[in-house]
C-alpha cells in the first residue's frame, strides 16, 4: 500500500520529465501516445534505478557507521563533534 502512494507517483514523475526532455531535442509526428516510446521508458526505468541505489547506500551508510560504534567505541568518540 505504501508503494502505492509514494513510488507510483514518483514513477510518473519521472517518465514525464523524461518525456519533456526527450521531445526538447526531437520532434513527435502526431500519431500515437506521445510518450509511448521504448526509448523513454528505458531511460525512465534507469534513473528510477540510479535512485533507488543511491536510496538504498544513504540508508547503508549511517547504518554501518552506527553499528560499528558497538564494536569500537573510540571510533565514535573520535568523530563526535564534542
């Protein structure tokens, strides 16, 4: 239910950026879906997974570092702000 609201939408953003930015360079004839191509689909299908790895290494990241302050707690005595 949650990727419902949130992804969906955000897919659909994505494609129709896409769209924009394709026919900023090219020219659409008129017939058909205008953003119906196989082109802008790929290219929408590869942000939305440059997202989603960047998405998923800022969730690793502070996750890592905060687990290693279990295992070595002068780490995080060194890079506290205090």
């Amino acid at each position: 239910m949650t990727f419902a609201f949130t992804q969906t939408s955000l897919i659909y953003a994505f494609h129709d950026m896409t769209c924009e930015e394709y026919y900023e360079s090219n020219t659409w004839d008129g017939v058909g879906d205008r953003c119906g191509l196989r082109s802008i689909d790929a290219r929408t299908a590869k942000d939305i997974a440059r997202m989603a790895s960047v998405t998923v290494a800022s969730c690793k990241f502070p996750t890592t570092i905060s687990s290693s302050s279990y295992r070595f707690p002068r780490l995080v005595l060194y890079l506290s702000p205090d």
